[in-house]
C-alpha cells in the first residue's frame, strides 16, 4: 500500500516565494545532506536565479523581458543646439528683438566668383537679395526691403546714386547685425571702398560668415539669441 513518507507535498504553498515546495537535493538548498544551508548577509542582492523573479525551473524571468526589447535607438546623430530665447538685458533699449533666425553660410570665393561666372552676372542680384533679407530676419531692428535693394543695384544705374547707397547700406547692416551678436564689427567705410573695386562681395561675405559663426552647431533658420 503507498504511503505519503517520503512524498512531497503541495500543501504548504507559502514554503518559497513562489508558492511551490523547496526543490529537493538541489545544491545549496535547505534539505541537501551534501552542503550546508545557504545564508544571505544583509544588504546583499540576491543572485539572479535564486531571488524573485525567476521561474521555478531557474530560469531568470528579467532574461525572457530582455528578449521582448524593441530595437534600440540609433546613435551618432547629435542633436541640434537649442539657444533659446534670451530675455530683454537691462538698458536695452525699446523694440529689442531678442532672438532671430539664422542666415545661410556660403562659400565667400563662389560668391564673388564662382557663381557670378556660371550664371552670366546673374547671380550677385540674387546675392544681394537674400543677404538683405536675411539680415533683416536676424535682427528685426534692421530694417530693410530686399527687392528694393535689387532695384537700387539695377534700375538705380539711371539716377547714378541707388547703387552707391545700397552699397554703404549692406556694410552698414553687416555691421548692425555683428553688434547684435557681440562679435567685433566690420568697417563699412572698407566694405563700401572694395565694393567700388569688386570686392565687395567677397570681403562682406566673409563678414557675414563670422556673424553665423557665432552659433556653433545652429543651422540654416533656427532660432538664435541676440546678445545686444
């Protein structure tokens, strides 16, 4: 006749962590002749198959977790700088406009060369457009009208003088938008002479490149601070 000596029991289901009976002769166990009880000072971490959260067979349930990860996400992308938008500094004076987007950063020799060869003399116009506008976009405080630029440069031959004064007028606004950024400031007495002797250009796109340089890692339209 079988008898219950010698059988395990499910009766006592509080006997481990979970619910079922110490596993008999198993290594390191209460219950296995061949080596003392096992003991855990205080404040140690229980090893992975032995503490909570592992199947009954000592199997790591936190592994199985580790395997339904996703993907993990791509690296090497750095991400784009964010200045902000300053606060109005004190003594500012009224309409500050205390931010401002960035302009485009071109290749001074293409700009005074390059582009004006490939295009047949078009490209300068261009030049003078968007330069225009993109100064005003930086500070708001520079006013300015880019087609009207355009005009004094080309119909402005007619009445002599447009052209001359949209000339002072781009170094004299190069000037204005470096001072907003705090880097030290061209001379648009110089800009205006070497526009006399073509090369305006490439001396005020120089210029202009060092204001964008202000913003290290900024890209072309995003928002930067204007420091005064």
């Amino acid at each position: 006749m079988d008898t219950d000596e010698g059988r395990t029991t499910l009766t006592n289901q509080s006997s481990t962590p979970h619910g079922y009976p110490e596993p008999q002769g198993f290594p390191g166990y209460r219950g296995d002749p061949g080596r003392p009880e096992r003991s855990m000072r205080e404040g140690q971490a229980p090893h992975p198959i032995d503490g909570p959260g592992t199947s009954t067979g000592g199997f790591p349930i936190y592994a199985f977790r580790e395997s339904l990860r996703g993907a993990e996400p791509e690296e090497g992308y750095p991400a784009t700088p964010d200045y902000g938008k300053p606060s109005e500094p004190d003594g500012a004076a009224e309409g500050f406009g205390g931010s401002g987007l960035l302009g485009k950063h071109r290749n001074p020799v293409v700009v005074w060369l390059g582009l004006p060869l490939i295009t047949l003399g078009v490209y300068p116009f261009v030049w003078i457009y968007r330069t225009n506008r993109e100064l005003g976009e930086y500070d708001r405080r520079i006013k300015v009208n880019p087609t009207l630029s355009v005009l004094a440069v080309t119909l402005g031959w007619l009445l002599v003088i447009p052209p001359f004064v949209a000339a002072w007028r781009l170094g004299a606004r190069t000037r204005a938008a470096q001072h907003a950024a705090g880097i030290p400031e061209t001379n648009p007495a110089l800009a205006f002479v070497l526009c006399l002797v073509g090369f305006g250009p490439l001396f005020l796109q120089l210029e202009i490149n060092r204001l964008w340089d202000r913003y290290p890692g900024a890209v072309e339209g995003q928002q930067v601070p204007l420091y005064r």
